[in-house]
C-alpha cells in the first residue's frame, strides 16, 4: 500500500497493471462499440477518459462494472482476468466501484437501506449501522444521516453514498466516475477531486470520464481519448492546455470569438432584490451561479412553471401562470435535464422535434409528411446531428444528439422571441457544444433573445456576449473578455460577503 501522503502525479513503474483491457470489444447487433481496446491503468495512477458522444467511454464503464456483457476480449484487475458473465456484485466485490453522474439508488428508501441494497446482510441492525457509518466516514460523508430518504440529499450527497456502497465492500480498488461533476457546483467538483486524490494515493486505479476539460486537466495524470470505440490518443497530461486537448477531441474545429449583436429593444426584464437583469434582441445573455441556484428559478418563472418573479416581456408585465401562456408569448425553454423535462424516449428523433407543433392540428400531423421531414432534415443539418434517421425512437441518439434535438425542437418550423437554455452544453462533448453554440448564435443574428442559465463559469464564457452572476438574490453584472470565465468566478465570491457589500459590475476588457 502506497504512503497517503506521498504526492499524486508521478506514474508507478509499468507491471500487470491495477486495472486493465485486452482487445476488449463490445457489439449490439451489427454496431461495434469498443473495437479491440488495449489500456493499462497503473495503481495510483488517475486516467481522464474522453472523447465524443457515442465513442465508447460508457460503455465500457458499464461493461466493467458488470451492467453490460462484452463480446471479446478480457477485463482484468491486477493481472487476473475477470470471467465473462460476472454479475455486477461479484465485481464489486474485487473492488471495482463506479459512480455515475446520477448515481443509481432507491431515492424513497433510507440512506441504510440504499448502503446495503443488492449486497448480502450480515449481523444485526446495530452492526450495519456501524458499518454504513464507518464506509460513509471514509468517503467523507460522515454527516449524511442514515436515517433520512436519499431523495432529500443534494447530489454531491447521493455521490458520496454511492461511493460508500463500494467502500462496504471492501478496499476500493478501481474507481470508475462516468460525468461525475456535470451537475455538480465550484465547491462541490473542489471536493470530488480531493477524495479522488485520495484514493489514488491509496493505490486506487481511476479512471475519469468527464466532458469538463477544465476538470480533467485538474485532476488527472493521463489522457485516454477514443473515437468509434478505438483509443487514437494516449499520453501524459503534464504541460497539456486547454486548448491543445480540446484540438485533440475536435480537430479541425475553430472556436470564433463571439462578436454581440445586440439590438436596441430590450425583449425581457427580471426584477430581483438585490439587483435587475435585462436582456436585448439579438444577445446571448448568461446567467451564473450556484448548482441549483437561482439562475434557474429566473428561467422557470419566465416560463411559468417556477416562483413568480416580477418579470417584463417586450415592455409589458409577463405573469404566465402555466408553460402554455409564455409558448404563445414566443417564449420558449429548453430545461436542464433533458431526458427527464424534455424528451420523449418513446418518441422518435422527428416526433420529438416536432411535438409542440402537432397539438391543436386539424389532422395528426400539421404539416403534410414530406414537410415534416424536410424541417427535420433541415435542422438536423444546422445542428449536425450524427446519428441514426429520424424514425428511430430519440434515446438511440448519444447525449449530445439528443440535446440537439431539443434545441431544434424551438428552432424549427417556429421562432422564438426569447429562448431560455438550462445548461444547454452540459454533458456533451466538445464537438457537440461547438454545434450547439453556433446554432444559438444563429438565432441571436436572427434578432432572437437568448438567456442561459449555467452553474459552468466556462459553459457561460464560451457562449455569452455578457453575463449576471446571482447569489442570494444579489446580482453583480459581468462583461464579456478573454478572462471571462474567472471574473464570473470572483463575482461569485464577492456575492458570498456580507449581505451589505454592494455588488460591482466586474469588467474583464
């Protein structure tokens, strides 16, 4: 076992390996998932695993945790091969845990019950609680409650209980995190990344997929990128920028400076007490602050599903009461969980672009067939979507093509007046979120107002001509320049002060 406190970076001398993959290759019919990949992850050593929607990465985290069978090939842990066909606990049990973005408990169940959930009960009541405290207090959890229902935590929370499910195990060997940090706040990631230190400086193997490059740069050692199930880049993280990875996930692609084009009319006004938010035609205005905070209540009061804030729409009082009287104002939302809030996983890719448009019709669909597919081709064209035809049901699609469906789903056959995005970027690959961004430019030059809410400094830097910070109903504005990303940072901390200190725009010029 290595020494806690000796430092984290340096890689341990090549051996069998912690964890590793030989030709491991993983089909669904005739798609090829994961074609042969050879990958070797050392004890301690902490592996950012990248690379766009549908290149792979899940699916073998999936297929390493037992959720998934594979068709060849071998998975070992410490140069010992793991049989095909082991069950989820049996991997477990060697040591092997995984946390999801949206870890997999029983949200009405306890945080005991969820601790021991699928896994073997031994001893009496009071010798479980003891071990669930003992597991929770090794992951720093040791404040969570064990008594209280899991869907009362915040999400950092329900991570923590999920890492502790494989602490009660036994040793964590290999950690898997798939988007760990999606929707996770400053404080939070800053947190995650500390225990995943620690584990490393256990001897855990780590393996990190995250769409965040600015995450993995901080905390991994090593860049594993795959593209169509086959890894094209391998190397040491050291001296690597932020620019030079996101050329590696999308060569070829330049990110333009956004340049505003703002009209004079101002569309939207929100009122809050600590400040007011406007935002103009033509301009992608962003709004930053806290997972969970109130940049998303802002967005849901407008659209008539949140609080009522004191709002204005083109000059004139916005009070909808039900999402239906903001849609006939043009205003239109595109909420942060998309598979939850937005699409129909039943329905297929056109289905859910055209959806709000078929209500009401005189006939089932309010454009004839071949209109409907001409629009859904068209937008599928703007936004770049890759992927299956239109006729197969919308969770076929990776993460980031489903996300383009629910923006065309406002962009196509109507125009909003004023669009509302709730982090329409997060969970997506670098790729994706160029298409993204240059589909809501589109709209901005079409004279449309964009509002997006965001607890991602960068998601809002890399979108927004200028940006409002919001923290306890205080509002500091900033404006847009290249250190964009910390100033919305440092507006943030200045809001955090006493609730006396008078917020100042930050200019980043």
């Amino acid at each position: 076992m290595a020494d806690v406190n000796a430092p984290v970076g340096a890689r341990p001398p090549a051996g069998a390996g912690r964890f590793g993959l030989r030709d491991l290759t993983v089909e669904f019919g005739a798609t090829r998932a994961v074609n042969k990949v050879t990958l070797e992850i050392q004890p301690g050593e902490i592996v950012g695993l990248l690379g766009h929607n549908g290149a792979g990465k899940s699916t073998i985290v999936n297929v390493a945790s037992g959720a998934l069978a594979w068709t060849s090939g071998q998975i070992r842990i410490d140069g010992a091969p793991i049989p095909r066909g082991s069950s989820p606990r049996s991997i477990a049990e060697l040591g092997v845990t995984v946390i999801h973005q949206e870890p997999a408990l029983a949200g009405n169940l306890s945080v005991l019950t969820n601790l021991f959930l699928g896994r073997r009960r031994s001893g009496a009541l009071t010798a479980r609680r003891q071990r669930a405290q003992a597991a929770l207090r090794e992951v720093g959890g040791e404040s969570i409650p064990l008594d209280v229902p899991v869907s009362t935590l915040s999400l950092g929370q329900r991570q923590l209980v999920d890492l502790a499910r494989g602490a009660l195990s036994g040793e964590i060997r290999v950690l898997m995190l798939d988007e760990p940090t999606a929707a996770l706040g400053v404080a939070e990631t800053a947190s995650l990344h500390a225990l995943i230190r620690s584990y490393a400086k256990k001897d855990a193997a780590v393996v990190y997929i995250s769409h965040r490059l600015v995450d993995i740069l901080d905390v991994c050692q090593r860049i594993v990128v795959l593209e169509s199930g086959e890894v094209v880049l391998d190397r040491s993280a050291a001296g690597l920028s932020l620019a030079e990875l996101s050329q590696a996930l999308a060569p070829g692609v330049v990110h333009q400076e956004l340049v505003g084009t703002a009209r004079a009319e101002e569309v939207v006004r929100v009122d809050l007490p600590g400040g007011r938010i406007d935002a103009r035609a033509g301009e992608v205005v962003g709004l930053f602050g806290m997972a969970g905070g109130e940049q998303l209540t802002v967005l849901e009061s407008l659209f008539g599903v949140g609080p009522k804030l004191p709002t204005w729409l083109d000059g004139q009082p916005h009070t909808p009461k039900r999402p239906g009287d903001a849609l006939r104002r043009g205003i239109f939302m595109v909420p942060p969980d998309r598979d939850r809030d937005g699409l129909l996983a039943d329905f297929s890719g056109k289905t859910n672009v055209m959806l709000p448009w078929l209500r009401g019709s005189k006939s089932a669909w309010w454009f004839d067939r071949r209109t409907g597919a001409s629009i859904y081709q068209n937008s599928r064209e703007v936004l770049n979507v890759q992927g299956p035809g239109g006729e197969v049901p919308v969770t076929t699609f990776s993460g980031g093509n489903r996300q383009k469906h629910l923006l065309a789903r406002w962009m196509f056959p109507a125009k909003p007046r004023l669009l509302l995005l709730g982090q329409p970027t997060q969970g997506v690959d670098v790729g994706a979120k160029v298409d993204i961004v240059r589909a809501v430019r589109l709209l901005a030059a079409d004279g449309v107002c964009v509002l997006v809410a965001s607890s991602e400094n960068d998601e809002i830097a890399s979108m927004c001509d200028r940006a409002y910070v919001l923290r306890d109903g205080r509002v500091a504005p900033v404006e847009r320049g290249p250190e964009m990303a910390t100033a919305l940072l440092d507006a943030l901390l200045q809001l955090s002060g006493p609730s006396g200190d008078r917020p100042r725009p930050v200019e980043t010029n």
